[in-house]
C-alpha cells in the first residue's frame, strides 16, 4: 500500500517513527496530487503521480537541495522520493504560509536578487534535464546563452507545438531574431528557480519568502523576474525589493516577452486553447511572426 510505504519511507528518513493517521488533500496542482501527512505531531507534504514521474521528483528534489545551499531564499527541505503500489512520491517538510505584507514580498524581491548573485555556474544548463509542468526541460550545457535558449527552450517547445498543429514557426525561421535580440546581451550563468510564477512563491506565517516547485537551471536570472510577471504577476513590493540590488537592465522589456514565450507555448503544448493566440501574439511582437 502507499501509504504504509511513505509512512515507513519518513520514518527511515527523519530518523523518526512515522505513524500516518490522517491524510488530507491540498488542492493548488494540476500536474500531481498534493497530500498532508500527519501522525499527530509532525506534518509533511507529499506529492504522488504514477510510478514512470519517479525520476521527475527525484529532479525536483534536486532543484530543491541546490537553491537551499545557496542561503539566500527559504525553500521546502525534500526528505526524500519512492515508489510503491504503482505510484511515486516526493516527500517535503510541510510549510505553513499567510498572505503576507509589503515587507515580506520586498524580502521576497531582495532574496531572489541574492539567489541570483550568489547561484553563478560556468555554463548555461544544469546536470540533468528536468520537467516544466509534465513538459521535459532540455538542460544540455551551453556556453552561449542566445544558443541555449533556441536549442533547449523554444527549439524544443516548438518542435511540440508544431506536432500538435499549432500552426508556429520553425526554429530556423525565429532563430535571427531571437539572436538580434540577445546580441548585446551577456548574462552570467546564474541559478534560476525557472518557473517562478505566483503560483510557485509564498510567504510563511513566520513573513518569511518561499519559492515552491522549481525547474531550476543556470540561466540568465532575467527569465525568473520575466515570469514572475505572467499569471497575475507579484506584488509591486517584490520588484522594488529585487531592483534595490539587481536593477532592470536595458532591452529587459523586449527580452522578457521572448523568455515568457517559452512558457505560454509550453501551456498550449500541456493544455492547448486560447494559449496558442497568446504564443502567436508574442511571437508577432517579437517581429517572428
């Protein structure tokens, strides 16, 4: 049974025995179903999908053990993944959140900055690919960025949407624009959460910044920020936070549009729809379509 296995899986891990007594479903993902564990004085978050997803959590926690050792943002501490009963898990320290202040959201802003000065790499990609959404993310080394983001992001997301009929450019065609767009821009590789929407950030009761569910890689720090901008956005404290220590460079508002593009055609490649206008809108103001 699973849930013996994720019982006895804590218990192993924590150095603690684990006895499950309740279960309640945490609502907020599409991709997995999300549980809270208790045993009457500890709580943990577990994460379930079919047992094939193993290696996607196993990333996750990966993600997640990289972020925390830079010691600039709060992250959920994995515990640990498995598999029983045909399904895999992922196992987090529960969090507590609230909806938090204008000083939290600035420390918000302030953290992501310093995640982003502290995370450099030498090459843009990471040491395994890893998922955006269910969607496989490319993480094959590069030295150049521009080179990066047609091959491992947009080549690959349009290579899907192509394939579903979505009517997109080839790689080919986007490719000198994409590159006129970043000719003048040289980020260091620099640790990004890499999916950082509203969604995947939140304040603890404590008013200490979260970041939740990464797909992180080394990176222009810029496609966070961008993100953090689609979806309803952060609050105006976040960016006043972020831009004490790392201000908006030049050519961010076109740039950020082409990074955003990666995500928008990986929602019409994960549930099609009204998405497919969105990428056809970015991508025309990006003068490529």
């Amino acid at each position: 049974m699973i849930w013996q296995a994720i019982s006895e899986d804590i218990s192993r891990l924590s150095g603690e025995t684990f006895t499950l007594r309740e279960k309640r479903p945490v609502s907020g993902g599409c991709i997995n179903q999300g549980y809270r564990v208790l045993d009457g004085e500890r709580s943990y978050f577990v994460k379930l999908n079919s047992a094939e997803k193993r290696p996607m959590f196993e990333a996750e926690a990966l993600g997640l053990t990289a972020l925390a050792a830079t010691e600039t943002i709060r992250v959920p501490r994995p515990l640990g993944t498995g598999t029983g009963a045909g399904q895999s898990y992922l196992i987090l320290e529960w969090l507590d959140f609230s909806a938090g202040n204008s000083a939290a959201w600035a420390k918000m802003g302030r953290n992501l900055a310093r995640l982003h000065q502290t995370g450099r790499g030498e090459r843009f990609g990471w040491e395994q690919n890893n998922t955006i959404g269910s969607t496989p993310q490319i993480n094959d080394w590069k030295d150049d960025w521009a080179e990066f983001w047609l091959e491992n992001r947009l080549g690959y997301q349009l290579g899907l949407a192509r394939k579903r009929g979505g009517g997109f450019p080839s790689l080919g065609e986007i490719t000198p624009a994409v590159r006129a767009i970043l000719e003048n821009h040289r980020p260091a590789p620099s640790l990004v959460h890499g999916d950082l929407w509203s969604g995947n950030a939140a304040i603890l009761i404590t008013g200490e910044p979260v970041i939740l569910d990464p797909a992180v890689y080394y990176g222009d720090p810029e496609v966070d920020l961008a993100m953090t901008e689609l979806f309803g956005g952060f609050p105006g404290a976040f960016y006043r936070g972020y831009g004490e220590i790392c201000p908006p460079q030049p050519g961010y508002e076109k740039r950020k549009v082409l990074y955003n593009l990666y995500h928008i055609l990986n929602h019409f490649n994960l549930f099609g729809g009204g998405y497919a206008q969105q990428a056809q809108g970015m991508l025309r103001q990006l003068g490529m379509g």
